[in-house]
C-alpha cells in the first residue's frame, strides 16, 4: 500500500470549494498563496492526506482548505497544455476496452500535452511501458514536462516518431492508442506492432474520421471492431431539486476498438458441399466421405 503521509516534492491536491481547487507541489520552505490566505509547506510536511489546514494568518484569514492525494485524472485537468486533451471520462474506457494495466506495454500516438500519456503511464506500473510518439516539437517538450511532473519518467518513454512514416521498431506490444487527425493511415503499420489479441484505440472528433478508421481497421482483418461516445452529465443533488446539472460538456470525440487477429477461411466451410458430403449436426466440419469407403 503507498504511504498516506506527505513528503517533500509530493503533488498535494489541495481544495478550497466546488471550484477553487490547486495542484502543488510540497517544497521545503516554500508558501502557496491564494487570496484566502496562505498554506505553508513545512506544515504539509509529514501530515495525512485526506487532513484540513487553515490557511495563514489564522486571525485575518483562516480558511479551512482539504489536503487530498491526487488522482490521475486531477493531474490531467490541471496540467499545462497546449493541445486538446483526452478527458477522463475517456480515458477510462480506453483502459477498460484494450485490457491496459499493470506490465502492459502500450504504444501511444500522437502525446500531444500527455494527458492521456499520464493516465497510460500511471496504470501500466509497475513492470510495463508507454511508448509515445509525436511529431511536434511543442507537443514533444509538454509531454515530457508533464510526466516528468507526475514523476511517471520511468514508465514513459516520449521520443519524435511519425506513426505514418517511421518504423517504430516494436513487436507483440498489448495496445496501440491513437489521438490524431489521420488514424486510419497509421492502422496498417500499427498492426505490426500488435499482438495477437492486442487491441487498438482511436479517438477522434469526428464521424468522417470513425468512418474511415472502422473501414481501414476492416481491411486490415481486425475483429471486434466498435465505436462508442460516452456523454457524462453530473448531478445536481439538492432538496427538492435532484437533477441533472444544466451544463454539460456536449462532445469530446468517438472511441474506436478493434483487436489484432489471425484471420484466415475455413477450408470446409468456403467450398460448397458436393454430392457425397455432408455436414454434421453440430454445424462443423463438412466432411467428405470417399465412394470406396462406403
Ligand atoms: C490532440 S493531440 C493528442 C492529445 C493527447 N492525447 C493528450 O491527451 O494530451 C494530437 C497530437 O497528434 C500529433 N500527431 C499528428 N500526426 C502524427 C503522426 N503522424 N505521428 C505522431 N503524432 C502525430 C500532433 O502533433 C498532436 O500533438
């Protein structure tokens, strides 16, 4: 079990109300100031997650502000970007539909700010890796800043790489994960990279892009091939007023799953019975019974 006490160069998630809410890092000797006071670290310092402290001077200001682990998906919401992200919501279907967790060894495609590269890092320790490419600069330069923060190096490797283009130089890896304009051109490639049984993962905004992606994951003899959009909608809960929160985000992208199979006909099934060939009641297979054998 990890620790629940607080060290030096932990992130806290530190929480003021619904909407004021900060990722710090505990650094010896250093203040965090917000305008309902200040939180000192060396007070942070050896304290239990899930505590309260009261924000200083206690005289004037004396805030309560709850001191929480943070999640995987608190990192992505607060980190730097400069690229649209995958939400959470999202990001937990990938995890679940491609069977991505511990010692899972996982190419990613394009980083982007590395929200998603986090959330792949995160849940692949303690034994697998994330493999993640992009071919941006400033993509590439985000990315490793915020795994770097998240203290995930070790799980992640960021390096250029042009799915389209390069030869990525990977074989049996468990998953492929695509967020890009084009994932449909990366499929034929990416097939080489996978398992049998290893799944692939698009996400993209559009229908145009599921539509050629599900298309090309056909051609390339993938199998259970779907696409989903999850819609979240929080909650109100009040007395006498339980409902559904007015505002919502209305669209985020589609998911698209497909998994890597060994395709091949069935040699009795492809040829049509001929006379003196029968086919069993169970279905399978056809056989063919030979005139001197009778
Ligand atoms: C929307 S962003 C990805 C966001 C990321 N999933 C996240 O959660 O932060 C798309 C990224 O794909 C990269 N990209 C586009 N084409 C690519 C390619 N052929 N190979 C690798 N990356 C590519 C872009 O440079 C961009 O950074």
């Amino acid at each position: 079990m990890e620790s629940n006490i607080i060290n030096e160069n932990d992130f806290i998630y530190l929480v003021l109300d619904d909407r004021r809410r900060w990722l710090v890092q505990v650094k010896s000797g250093e203040e965090f100031h917000t305008h309902k006071g200040i939180i000192i670290h060396d007070e942070l310092i050896g304290r239990s997650f899930g505590t309260c402290i009261f924000s200083k001077p206690h005289e004037s200001q004396g805030y309560k502000f709850y001191i929480l682990k943070p999640y995987p998906s608190d990192f992505i919401l607060h980190m730097a970007r400069k690229t649209q992200i995958i939400y959470p919501k999202d990001a937990g279907l990938i995890l679940l539909h491609s069977d991505i967790g511990p010692g899972s060894n996982v190419i990613e495609a394009g980083c982007g700010s590395g929200a998603l590269t986090c959330i792949l890092g995160n849940y692949v320790r303690p034994n697998g890796h994330v493999y993640s490419y992009d071919i941006r600069e400033k993509s590439l330069k985000q990315a490793t800043k915020n795994i770097k923060k998240a203290n995930l190096d070790s799980y992640v490797s960021i390096n250029y790489g042009n799915i389209l283009d390069d030869d990525l130089n990977h074989k049996n890896m468990d998953a492929i994960v695509l967020d890009m304009p084009t994932p449909w051109l990366a499929i034929e490639k990416a097939r080489k990279y996978l398992k049998l049984s290893g799944s692939i993962v698009s996400f993209s905004p559009t229908i145009e892009q599921v539509k050629k992606t599900t298309f090309e994951l056909e051609r390339n003899n993938f199998f259970e091939i779907n696409s989903v959009e999850l819609l979240l909608r929080n909650m109100q809960i009040k007395k006498n007023a339980t409902r559904p929160d007015t505002r919502m985000i209305g669209h985020s992208g589609y998911l698209t799953f497909g998994r890597k199979i060994e395709d091949k006909d069935n040699p009795y099934r492809c040829v049509k019975p001929k006379k003196n060939e029968f086919v069993n009641l169970e279905g399978m297979p056809l056989r063919y019974i030979e005139d001197n054998k009778e």
